[in-house]
C-alpha cells in the first residue's frame, strides 16, 4: 500500500471500474472480509465458539477459573505446538518431540540429583545442569535435522527412529542410573540445601520456571474500577476503529472530528454508573437502554462530525430468496426457544445418556440458534442488495430479535451468569447491530483503499483490544474481598502461560518480520526452488528441528519444576497431540503454509476441548467422540473460512 | 506433482498410524499399560508390570537359578512375563527366597511379555522333568493348552499374578495372585472407615479392565457416591491434574479421590491442594513419592498388592506339595492382597522397599 491519498474522483474511478471486471489486485475489500484473509482467524473463531459453549454448559468453567486451567493445559501443550508448526511450515516433522520433552526433563534432574543421597545422579548446580541439557538437547535437534538432510529420508522415518530411540533410552538410563522409572525429587534441593550451604540455584531458577501467582492471595479493592475503565476504553477505541476502516472521510478532516464520540462516551458513563448502582431488573433494563443510547449518540456523532452522508437510502423492497433465508431463520430460532422451553430449567443434576439435561439442552437452544443467526445473516446481505434501506431494516429487526432473545435466556435460565453477563452482553450486542444498522444507512461506506485511514483505524482498534486485554488480565489476576466473602474457589496462573505467550510472540515475530522467517516458508514449499534462489535450505531446516528440540527443553524443564518427579513415559504419544494443535491452527500438513499463533490457538482449542467435558459433568466413555467432533469442526470451519478469504483474495 | 504429494500425505497418515501404535507399544515398557489390557483376556485383569512404578530392583538379568542348599533335589520352574523390571524383581526375589529357605532349585523363566517365549519355557521346563511349575497367564488362550500338558504330565502346577479365572481349567492346584475387585473393595472399605461421602474413582486409562474392576471393587463396598471418570492418561500428568480439577470443581460435594495407579494418586493430590480442597486420598501400588507423601500424612493409603508374596508363597507351596502332598487352596485362590500401605506403616514399608522385597 502506497501512502498516495486518493482523492474523491480517482475514488469514483476506482469504484465504478469495480463494477466492472476490474483488475483483481485492485478491488476493495471490506473490513471484515480482510481480517479473514489471516490464517489464524478461522481458529480463533473456533476458539471464542468452544469457550463459550463451554462457559455455558459448565457450572466451574468461569472465567477466572476456566482460563487457569485452560492456560495451564495449554501452555506445555502449546509450546511444543508453536515449535512444531514452524517445522511443519518448513515441510518437516519430529515424531520424537513428545518423547523428548520427558527425556531432557529427566536429564537435567539426573544432572542435579545428589549422589550422595539416594542412587545416581550427577550432583549438579542448576547453573550447570540447565545449560547442559539444553546443550543435550541441541544436539538432539541437530542430530535429527542432520540425519533427515543427509539420508534425504521422510523426516516421518529419521524421527520415528529417534522417538523409540528416546523412549528407550529414558526408561534404560532412569533405571540404570536410579533404579526407578521416576525421575526425582527437584525440591529435595530447596528441602535439603547442602551443607555448602547453596540450594544448588533451585530458588533462583523455580521463581523463572515454576513460580505461581495465587489470585486468592491478591486483594485489590479497585480491581473492578480498572476492569471497567480498561474494557470501556477499549470497546470505545475498537468502536472509532470500525468506523475509520468502514467509511469514507470526509475531505481534509483533522483528528478533532474524532471528538464528536465524546458525547456517546458521556451517555455511556452515565449508563454504567446506572447499571452499577441498581441491582433489579428494572433498573439494568434502563442502563441498558442508556448505553444502547449512548452508542447511537456517539456513532451518528462521530459519523456527522468525520464521514461523509450517502446521497441516497433507496427505498423498501423484498425478494424471494430474501424472504426464504430471514423465514427459515426466524423458524431455527423459534425452534431453539421451543427446545429451551421443552427442559425443565431447575433440573440440573440429571444426568442424561450422554450428558447433562442441561447440557443437552444448551446444546439444542446454541445450535438451532446459530443456525438461525446465519440464515438471519445471509437473508440480510440480500436484503442489502436489495436496497440498503431494506439491508438496514432487516439488520435493526435482527438486533431486536437478539434483545428479545437476551430478555428469553435472563427469564428462564437459574444460572446467576446468565441472569447477568449473558443478558447485558446480548443486549449490547443488539445495541449495536441497531445502531449500526442506521449509521450504515445514512453514511457512505468506502470503497477504496486510504492508506492513512486503514493504518490509522487498525492502530486504533489494536489499541481497544490490547486495552479490553488488559482489562480482563487485571480482573483475572486479582481478587476483591466481596469476591472471597462469597467463598471464590482459588485459581493459580502459573508462571508456564507466560513462557508460552513469550515464545509465541517470539516464533511469530521471526516467522513473521526476518529473513529466517521468509526461508523456512520457501523451503516448506518448494525445497529445490529454494535452494536455486539462495537459501540455506540444508541449515534452515536443521536450525528448525532444533528449535523442537530447544522448546521440549523448556517444557521438559518446566514440568520438571512443576511436578518435581518426571516419569520415564512422560510426553510419548503426545507428538501427535502437537500436530493435531498445528493443524486446528491453520497450519497444512504439505509444508509451506501456516501460523504460529494459530498453533498457540490450536493448543487452547484442545485444552478447552479436553477440560469442557469434566467440567460440564458429561459422561467420560464418550470423551473422544466429543473431542473428535470439536477437533474437526475446528478444522471445517478454519478451512471454510480461509478458502473464503482466499477467493476474496 | 501434485499426485506425487498427495501420495506423500496419504504415506505420512499411514506412517503416523502406524507410528502411534508403535508409540503405545514403546511406552508399555514403562507404563501402566500393557500387561493391565493384556491379562483383562482372562477377566481377572490382575496386573504384572502394571506396577512397575514399584521402586527397588536388583536383578541379573536372563535365566538363572538358585542352588539348593543341601539334601533336596526338586526343581521348580517359574514361568512368567517378567520383564525383571521393579515389579519382577521383587516377585523373583521372594521367590529365590523360598527356595533357600526350604533348599530347593528354583529356574527363574522370564518370558517379558511374549507368550510365545512362555509356551517354549513351559515345554522345557517339562521336558527337564520339572517337579513343580508356577506360570503367569497373561494371554490365557495361548498357555492354558501347554500348562495343561504339563498336568498331564504330572507336573504340579501353579499360576501366579494373572490367571484367576482359568487355574481351575489348567487343572492348576490353586492360584496366588490379588483380584482387582477385591482390592477396589478394601479400598471401599477404607473410604468408609475414614468418613467420605463421595468418592472420585480416577482412572487413567479409558478402557483397561483391570483399572475399571478396581473402581468397581471400591463402588461394590463403599457406601456413599462414586463418580468414575478417566481423567487422562499419566504421560501428560499437567494435562491430567487438571482434569482432575474439573472434576473436583464441579463436583463440590466430592471428598475422596481414589486414584488407581500410583501417578494418577499423585495427580489427585497435587489437584486438591490447587484448589485448597481436603480430600481423603487413597491409590494403588507403591512409588518413592506416595509413600513419602503417605508417611506426610497427605495421602491416606496405598493399595499395595504384596507380590513379594506371588513368588514365595508358589516356591513354599510346591514344596509342600512335593514332599507332603498338600494342596493349598481348597479349589479357591490364595489372594496376596490387599495389603494396605498407611501413615502407620509407612516408614516400615519404606525401608522394606529399600531392601527389594516391597
């Protein structure tokens, strides 16, 4: 993208030549099409979806409570599974990083334990012990990538070989060595710090690889005024974002046009100090009612101050297929409320064949609901090739019908969450699906690219999510008192979900933004071609299994302080685990295609997967089946999404 | 190209199939697995190396036996799918213990896990003119036909560790082993005793019967409720501790955690103090770390399947049998366990491990 603006006639040119079969590379995508074109997005999507079917039907799966064990699960899980999916982008696979994650653990606790306790060991300083492992462990990683180069053999054989390899070797070497198939005890350092007097750097290192925060143990009485403050903020910012990527400028508008928000964000206040200081219904109807107010306040604000007025709203009409898809819709979602109704909302201990009566009705009442929602959607963009006034109104009765819905669910469902964050959320939701209905209308959208705008409205929008991100880590991360008056069950974060944020961030940076990046896509897709225009296919690929192996270090050094005993099957078998979490993330088993944040996303779909189903008390003989049919709808949907995109594209 | 890729993927799903058995079949050696699925063929489900998270070993490997101290002349032959690992070994050692206690020569036959190696052992041992036999029978389809050869051969015979529900078609005189069941049941019982109301039935394995009927045993006597769940397998124990706490979580009223293998207790515990919950504790088998956290008091008992006794108590019968016609048993069992490992003997067993016959 160039930084030329392009001024309103060149923009007439561009947009009456779209309707022509223009050149493709230059037709204007809409917003919410262009943040589908990211690997990773179909993923997330799959994410938000299973997490809150889960938040739904599970009693325990809250938000703080939920996202601790979730992130715990995923953290090992999705370390390995960004390591991974990087080789697997670079067109190989390691089948012995599973086995290797067990096996560098028990090295450096066969480095460290004390030889003149019990049997064996090398009575190591952590401070020697770390280092040698990890040099053990590039080793490892050169010796596969070496191997796999050299013989030119399928890496699928070359690391299968070193997987029974390792297995063996981590049973042989434990009992050769120990006289155990466990490996342990870390803390006997901390326990029993020797008569040097040193703990041989065990306290140094656990505050790195095993310190946990505990939330119970964090009081902080202004917790919730932050959370508020940082989540406000951030929908405003997000809000302004939408509105600078989707419509046109008006001519020569300076950053002071943006005031004209602030009057919403006044209503907004005073909405929230409503809702916050009425506790009954009545009074969150009207908060509501004052915040939907205040998002139509500030959108025809911002709207009348920064963007220019469409000349014309065309008028009302219908059409066949449009009638069909908003009356099927109508009919999923008269069906869910049917299948709501027809369980009995108190029961809740029942537990059916498969799952709760809860749960299954939950189940039914999402579905059918979802199924309504995109007929209602796909019914809407006919309406809105109808006629955008027609698009519109179909658009605002939709977000009636999902008020009317939120005020359904607050009546007849028992759960305390229900009855408050589902209700208000939803009501926002139809808040906005209105008041943006009618801004759409009277607005002109743009159709062609602004460089300015687009880097200025993602900027801003980027800053809204990191600011609700921020909200939502300081309310998970503290407690308030009226919280532990209540009896909340205690939730740890342990310091692993920040090694595996740190070392996404860090893979997805270097795949991204360096040249090491660009090869290992190049070699993924085309090895010789890649070869033929100067990359180091040979080294890169070798540096990437070392990078697998470097990560099942970590994670074997991380669950080494974690459970301070290491068993010697620790993390066989799970190499598929890591594979399964790349490929739900978008990443292709062919080579050459994929994210490492999808991989991240991948693990947390998996962990959720797995945690859901004990959470929500659902029988566990059916486990797989579940988890299978959530893996590949995960995998459908990533897959349905990107070839949308990539047909955009 | 294309095709050729195509055939590529298609050849990775096959080798990754192919590698996933292989990768159960690799970790069997040193898990919970292999010998708990392969006895469930005889119902029993009663356990070899199931326990071989056990501690001590000391052995020498191969076949090898102990000389008769003096005067006797008997030869026992003891048959089964040991891997000598730290379950075996202490079978072998109260075995190789009985027979210098009464003087007899014992060959110790390992067969680690292949019954073909078994059927071989077993037509040797006759063929030496065997004065008494004790197999395993961890696949009884293939050793209850050589086994009752050596009957009729008049050769006594004894199973031991698996092969509860087929000593009497062998024609065995009785069998020494623990039955899950039973030792589910003293667990109830346990549970009973130390006050609980509801009780989680941890396994970590789906469909192992040897696991489910120790979950049943306890059910069978416990008198509260039990919820039986697999809570995911113990090569990823993070993954499985948080099961655990799902579970925990939604289920308020639980207040004991049975975990049926050593790790999975373990796992329990570590889940229980996340969330701040007392449980009553109680797990199969014998580890270093549950019986120090048993002698801590975090863990309220172990279910402890004496095997010391599986390969004593064959040797002593035989001999018995052998110079004074006695047959043990009256056509039942003789059970080993189960035998509970507590805060009050901890210490006792902890030493006992140290010396190999725990």
């Amino acid at each position: 993208m160039s930084d030329v603006t392009i001024d309103d006639s060149a923009a007439g040119a561009i947009a009456s030549a779209q309707d022509e079969v223009a050149d493709e590379r230059l037709v204007y995508q809409g917003v919410f099409q262009r943040l589908f074109i990211r690997p990773e997005v179909g993923a997330t999507l799959a994410a938000a979806s299973i997490w809150i079917f889960f938040w739904a039907v599970s009693g325990p799966f809250g938000l703080t409570g939920g996202a601790s064990t979730i992130l715990d699960v995923s953290s090992t899980l999705g370390i390995m599974a960004v390591a991974v999916s990087m080789l697997m982008i670079g067109g190989e696979f390691d089948l012995s990083a599973g086995a290797a994650t067990g096996a560098l653990g028990i090295v450096t606790l066969l480095l460290v334990r004390d030889i003149t306790g019990d049997m064996g060991g090398a009575g190591l300083s952590l401070w020697v012990a770390l280092p040698l492992s990890f040099i053990v462990a590039m080793g490892l990683g050169w010796f596969n990538g070496t191997m796999v180069n050299r013989t030119s053999l399928p890496s699928f054989i070359v690391t299968l070989g070193s997987f029974f390899i390792i297995v063996g070797a981590k049973l042989g070497f434990a009992k050769l060595l120990v006289d155990q198939i466990q490996v342990g005890k870390l803390d006997d350092l901390a326990i029993a710090a020797d008569d040097r007097g040193g703990d041989k750097g065990y306290a140094f290192f656990d505050r790195i690889f095993g310190a946990e925060w505990d939330r119970n143990s964090h009081i902080w009485e202004a917790r919730d005024a932050f959370y508020t403050i940082a989540i406000v903020a951030g929908l405003v910012l997000l809000f302004v974002g939408l509105h600078e990527l989707y419509f046109r400028r008006r001519k020569e508008r300076g950053l002071v046009s943006l005031a004209g928000v602030l009057p919403g964000v006044a209503v907004l206040i005073a909405g929230i100090l409503i809702l916050h200081n009425t506790d009954d219904t009545g009074g969150n109807a009207l908060g509501a009612a004052v915040i939907g107010a205040a998002m139509l306040v500030g959108s025809v604000g911002l709207c009348a101050m920064r963007y220019s007025r469409h000349p014309g709203i065309g008028s009302l009409g219908s059409s066949a297929p449009m009638l069909k898809a908003l009356g099927a819709g109508v009919v999923a979602v008269a069906l869910a409320v049917v299948a709501a109704l027809s369980f009995d909302p108190a029961v809740d201990e029942d537990i059916t064949f498969l799952v709760t009566e809860q749960g299954l009705r939950a189940i039914l009442f999402v579905g059918l609901s979802m199924i309504g929602a995109v007929l209602l959607l796909v019914g809407q963009s006919r309406a809105r090739s109808i006629s955008r006034l027609t698009g519109s109104v179909v658009l605002a009765l939709i977000g009636i019908g999902v008020a009317a819905m939120a005020f359904f669910i607050r009546a007849e469902s028992a759960s305390p969450k229900f009855r408050g964050q589902v209700f208000s959320i939803m009501l926002a939701v139809a808040a906005a699906i209105v008041v943006w209905s009618i801004a759409t209308t009277l607005f002109e959208e743009r159709r062609f690219i602004d460089a300015r705008a687009d880097r200025f409205g993602q900027s801003v929008a980027i800053a809204g999510i990191l600011a609700m991100v921020v909200g939502v880590t300081i309310r998970m991360l503290w407690v308030t008192q009226v919280e532990l008056d209540r009896g909340i069950p205690p939730a740890k974060f342990s310091v692993r979900i920040i090694w595996f944020f740190v070392f996404t961030a860090a893979c997805t940076w270097v795949l991204a933004r360096t040249k090491f990046g660009s090869w290992v896509f190049a070699v993924g897709g085309n090895k010789d071609a890649a070869r033929q225009i100067g990359v180091p296919a040979a080294r890169t690929k070798t540096q990437l299994f070392m990078l697998v192996s470097g990560a099942a270090w970590l994670v074997g050094v991380l669950l080494a302080f974690r459970l301070n005993t290491i068993q010697a099957n620790t993390g066989d078998g799970e190499e598929f685990e890591y594979i399964i979490a790349a490929v739900v993330g978008g990443t292709m088993l062919t080579g050459g295609y994929g994210s490492t944040f999808g991989a991240a996303i991948g693990a947390v779909i998996m962990a959720m997967a797995i945690q859901g189903l004990p959470s929500s008390r659902w029988n566990s003989d059916w486990r797989f089946v579940f988890l299978g049919a959530i893996l590949l709808l995960s995998v459908i949907a990533n897959n349905y999404i990107r070839s949308k995109a990539e047909a955009i594209r | 190209m294309i095709k050729l890729r195509k055939l590529l993927v298609l050849l990775f799903a096959i080798a990754m199939i192919a590698a996933a058995c292989g990768s159960d079949g690799g970790s069997d050696a040193a898990g919970d697995s292999s010998d708990d699925s392969s006895s469930s063929d005889d119902g029993g489900g009663d356990d070899g190396d199931g326990d071989d998270e056990a501690m001590a070993e000391d052995d020498d490997g191969g076949d090898d036996s102990v000389d008769a101290v003096q005067g006797s002349d008997l030869t026992f032959h003891m048959i089964t799918h040991s891997d000598d690992g730290p379950f075996w070994s202490v079978v072998k050692r109260g075995a190789e213990a009985a027979a210098a206690d009464v003087g007899v020569t014992l060959v110790w036959m390992p067969g680690n896990n292949d019954p073909g190696q078994m059927v071989t052992d077993i037509a040797t041992a006759i063929g030496e003119g065997s004065n008494g036999i004790a197999a395993s029978l961890p696949s009884p389809d293939q050793l209850v036909g050589p086994l009752q050869e050596a009957v009729a051969a008049g050769v006594p015979v004894y199973t031991l560790n698996s092969g509860v529900n087929d000593y009497q078609d062998i024609g065995a005189t009785t069998h020494i082993g623990q039955t899950e069941f039973i030792a589910g049941q003293g667990a109830g019982e346990r549970f009973n005793d130390a006050g609980a109301t509801h009780v989680l039935c941890g396994r970590q394995e789906q469909s192992n019967v040897g696991l489910t009927e120790r979950c049943d045993g306890m059910a069978d006597t416990f008198s509260g409720t039990v919820t039986d769940e697999f809570v995911g397998l113990d090569a990823d124990q993070t993954d499985q501790i948080n099961q655990i706490k799902a579970v925990l979580e939604a289920n308020p009223d639980i207040d004991a955690f049975l975990g049926v293998g050593p790790v999975i207790a373990m796992s329990g515990l570590a889940a229980a103090n996340d969330l701040g919950r007392e449980l009553t504790i109680g797990g199969f088998d014998i580890t270093p770390d549950i019986i120090d956290a048993i002698e801590g008091g975090s863990i309220a008992f172990t279910v402890d399947q004496q095997q010391y006794l599986q390969g004593y108590l064959p040797v002593i019968l035989m001999y018995l049998e052998a110079t004074n016609a006695n047959t043990a048993g009256g056509g039942l069992p003789v059970l080993t366990g189960p035998g509970f490992v507590t805060i009050d003997n901890a210490s006792d067993v902890k030493a006992l491990v140290a010396e190999g016959t725990r």
